[in-house]
C-alpha cells in the first residue's frame, strides 16, 4: 500500500503557513498581513513590529507571489532538508529572513514581505548538495552568475520587486554552501 509520507516537515509547515497567512487575510478578511510586513523602520515601542524582521517571509502580496515562490521551495527545499537536516534548514530560513529583514530596515524606506530571498538561499545552496570533497561545485559558479547577475541588472527596474532580497539571500545561500562544504547531515 502507497502512503503519502510528510518527508520535509520544515519545508511543508513553512509552505502550509505561508498559504493560511495568505488565505486569512486575503480571503477570509482578517487583515493579517501588517504583521508579515517588515516596514522601513522598527517601532521599538510596538512589540509586534520585532518579529515582523523575519515574519516577512511568511507574507505575500498576491497569489502570483506566493506560488511562485512556493513552487521553488518546494522543488529544492526539501532537497535542503535531506542533506543539512531539519533544525539546519530551519535556523539558514530564519537567518536569512532576518538578515533581509534587518538590511531592509537600515538600507531602504519600502516594506518588504515574501519568501524570495529564502528562494534565492535555495537556489544558491542546492548546488552544494552534492559536494563532498570540499571543492566548488562548477554548477554553483554558474547559478551565481546566472541568478545573481539577472537580479543585479534587473535591480535598476523600477517594478516594485526586491531585487535587494534576492540578492542577500542568495549570497546567504552561498555563505551556507560554503559552511558546509564536504559535511554529510550526520555532521551537523
């Protein structure tokens, strides 16, 4: 008998949270969504504007928005999950959210809500999952330039997508490809 296994817990609850974030406020009029917006400030006085530095993630502004970035998580997260763990994949999301979260903060006067740099963490941290010998992966060399090199020249775009996010969390994705070059899940 075929079951259906959960096979990348943190991926899919992070999947699953995001779409009842979205649902709630867009569908079921909650207006939810000012708590998954990291502002161009922090208000030290609200509690609630705090988390908002790595809740971002988790908001999305349209339904365009959230597929696409969930249709990449879900392709490579759970690739992610399998070679660095459970609690790894966690704790690279949450960091890269909250470095995003805080560059944001200190760098640009707009909100910024969305999975994408996670995405881009993904997409720069997958070619290392194959490597074991300590060496760079050529396919790495060559997604940084594609992925990163696209979001640099679409950053002088003025089209309301943050080409900034993408970018840190592709470098994030590199610097967590690097950290754990030549390491097995076992090793963390």
């Amino acid at each position: 008998m075929t079951m259906i296994k959960y096979n990348s817990p943190v991926i899919l609850t992070f999947s699953l949270i995001c779409t009842l974030v979205f649902v709630l406020d867009r569908y079921l009029g909650m207006e939810i969504m000012q708590y998954f917006l990291v502002g161009d400030h922090i208000q030290w006085s609200n509690p609630l504007s705090i988390p908002t530095l790595f809740t971002h993630a988790i908001g999305h502004g349209s339904i365009q928005h959230l597929l696409g970035n969930l249709t990449f998580i879900l392709l490579l997260g759970p690739i992610i999950e399998e070679k660095y763990g459970s609690l790894n994949t966690l704790l690279m999301m949450f960091l890269t959210a909250l470095i995003t979260g805080i560059l944001n903060v200190a760098f640009f006067d707009v909100g910024l809500y969305g999975a994408s740099g996670i995405v881009f963490m993904l997409i720069l941290l997958a070619p290392f999952t194959n490597s074991t010998d300590g060496k760079i992966p050529l396919t790495f060399i060559l997604v940084a330039i594609l992925f990163l090199g696209k979001e640099v020249k679409q950053s002088l775009a003025d089209d309301q997508i943050s080409q900034f996010a993408h970018i840190i969390g592709g470098l994030c994705g590199a610097a967590f490809g690097f950290l754990g070059r030549g390491r097995k899940k076992s090793d963390y």
